[in-house]
C-alpha cells in the first residue's frame, strides 16, 4: 500500500500532462504558464460596441492585453459569461484577436459561434 498509492499518484499526474498537451487548455498541466497570449477584443451589444469600462466589468478582462495561459483561457471567460446571460434576449457580437508567444500570425475568434454548414 505504502508503493500503491504513490504511484497511482504518480500515473495521474502522467495523465494530467499527456492529457493537457492534447487539448487546447492546460488546466492540468504542471506548468499551464507555458504560453504568452496578447489579445484584442471587442464586444458589441444590441448594436452598441461596449467601452473599455463595460467590457472589464461584464467579462473580467481588459479588451486589450496579455494573459500567462492558453488563449482557450481568455475564450472560455468570454463564452462562459455569454452562455450564462443568454436568456436575456440580448444581441451580443464578440471579436477577439490574438496572437500567442509573438510568432504566430494573428488569429481570430467569434462569437456567436458559427455552427458547420
């Protein structure tokens, strides 16, 4: 027992990294900082975009700037505020550019998400 469980220890943390190194998230990653992500967004609501103040408040984030983590990381914060406010009849247009470590080109996400044709 005192070697059993250790180990089962051990082979979950494995399975934790393998499993983070799959998905876009690395919620269970030993080292989920591994990733710079500069980004730009903008929100729209019934027609009017939302300043810099609206945005901060409604999404918890700067429309502008960097987070240590995965830009899966910045998408959920966004749809999770979008998919818990969706029964209040609001037209909510989000654009989000980003870019992650400065190498990649610039990449762009949308919301509403768009559903395969």
């Amino acid at each position: 027992m005192r070697i059993a469980i250790p180990l089962l220890l051990f082979a979950f943390q494995i399975g934790a990294i393998a499993y983070a190194r799959l998905v876009p998230t690395r919620y269970f990653c030993w080292a989920p900082y591994d990733k710079q992500t500069e980004y730009v967004a903008t929100a729209t609501v019934n027609g009017k975009e939302l300043t810099a103040g609206e945005f901060k408040k409604r999404y918890r984030l700067t429309k502008r700037g960097n987070d240590h983590r995965s830009p899966q990381h910045v998408i959920d914060k966004l749809e999770q505020v979008e998919q818990k406010r969706a029964g209040l009849g609001e037209n909510v247009v989000i654009e989000l550019k980003y870019r992650v470590n400065g190498k990649e080109p610039l990449l762009e996400w949308h919301w509403p998400p768009t559903s395969p044709p």
